[in-house]
C-alpha cells in the first residue's frame, strides 16, 4: 500500500506567493494531505522554527480562510487545518463552519487529549456535525486505552507524534514509539511532530507506519534555500516513502 506523504506549512509562509507554489508544486510531487497551520494565540507544543513562522505571517496576513481558500484552488488533496483548541474553544463552531466552507476538509487541535482530557469526545462530536473530519493527536504520553478509543474516531488517519516539541530531539528511540501504537490500532497511522531526518522516517516506515508528518524541514529549507530547498525536501521524502511501498 501507498505510504502517505502528509506536508505541513504555515498558512501565508513565507509570503502567499511562495506559500502557493509550495502547496502547487507539492501537491505535484507527491504530497497526499496537506497540513496547514492556522496561526493559534500561542503554539506551545511547535518548536521554535514553527513559532516564529506563525509570528511571520500574523504580522503580514489578516484573513487566513482567504488563503485556505486559495490553497483550496491549487490542490485537490486532503486540507486539515492545524491549530491549538486552546485558541478557538471560545468560538468553536465558526470556527468550525469557516474552515469547511473555505475548503478545508478536517481539522487536527494538538493540543484535544492533552489539555482536554476529560471533554475531548464531545468536540470530536462537534467536529464531525460541522461535516469535517477529526484527525486527532495521540503522544507517547496518551494510555493505551486512549489511543485505542480515539484511533476509532480519527480521520483520515491517526496521528502520532513522537517527540513532545516539533524540532526537538530526545533520546527515545523512534522505532519503538511507533511499534508500541501500531499494535494498538487498526487505523492508517501517520507519525510526525519531531521526525529528525531520514533516519528517523525510515526507522518509524519500518516499525510499521503508515506515512510521515512534515514540516519543520520544509521550514528550514525554506530559510536556508527558498522554494526549490523546500520542495527538495518534498522529493525526498516521496523517495523515501515509495522504497518502502
């Protein structure tokens, strides 16, 4: 089967020009779902390279479900919406209603299981009456029982990530991380959320995941490079992925 390729990028980063062409042309060269992350008050599980790319684009944008919207236009894949519950609790379901009606097709709140442990099944619910899918976000710190329960309601996949801040690395082997929720669930699993280089990709492909989570080296590339640095990394993760089909 298919391995998934799921590519994460700051809605509006680096500039709406370059933001486009990146979900264009990574759409072109492989990417199955894109992940695109609405600036929330505060990213307190992204590491520092996602953070200061949420601080870049509030200071330029002011209407991201216009850029949902356009990014709606370029790619025909999956669009989940990333941001914290934290930041749109209050006004949930407009929230909720804008994004789909501005062609996101789920949202993912990384922080539902780990600040909202006690209520997370009725926002799942909530989800799903606005017709969007929940793609929900498990840790190595959720019990077995949890992610059995949420792999259920997850989709189109369930998303696993190993490390406890995007871009940082801990001495945790990823393999046994993955291992540990693929015999947990039935469900497409998707692993991301602190993936440091390909041999973290192939050791979590190898232990039994479905597809990798992208975005902090896109990031990078993109300060290092520009586009072409970004969509490299795009190719090479597609690469990478299609060795292990």
């Amino acid at each position: 089967m298919k391995k998934l390729l799921v590519s994460y990028m700051t809605i509006g980063y680096p500039n709406e020009e370059d933001y486009l062409n990146f979900i264009k042309k990574a759409d072109e060269l492989g990417t199955d779902v894109f992940e695109l992350g609405y600036p929330p008050d505060f990213a307190k599980y992204d590491g520092p390279l996602i953070r200061k790319s949420y601080l870049k684009v509030k200071s330029t944008f002011k209407n991201f479900l216009e850029l949902i919207s356009k990014s709606r236009k370029v790619t025909e894949k999956k669009i989940i919406v990333l941001t914290y519950l934290e930041s749109v609790q209050n006004s949930l379901d407009e929230f909720l209603e804008n994004v789909r009606s501005y062609g996101a097709d789920g949202v993912l709140f990384p922080d539902l299981l780990i600040d909202f442990p006690e209520g997370y099944s009725g926002y799942i619910k909530q989800i799903y009456e606005k017709r969007l899918e929940p793609v929900i976000f498990v840790s190595p710190f959720v019990p077995d029982r949890v992610i059995s329960q949420v792999s259920a309601l997850s989709r189109p996949f369930l998303y696993y990530g190993i490390r406890p801040t995007t871009g940082i690395v801990t001495p945790v082997g990823v393999g046994p991380l993955v291992k540990r929720v693929r015999n947990l669930i039935d469900n497409r699993l998707i692993v991301g959320f602190g993936l440091k280089g390909d041999d973290d990709i192939k050791e979590a492909l190898s232990a039994g995941a479905d597809g990798v989570a992208v975005g902090t080296a896109y990031i990078e590339a993109f300060e290092a490079v520009g586009l072409k640095g970004a969509l490299d990394v795009v190719k090479k993760v597609r690469n990478i992925l299609d060795e292990f089909e």
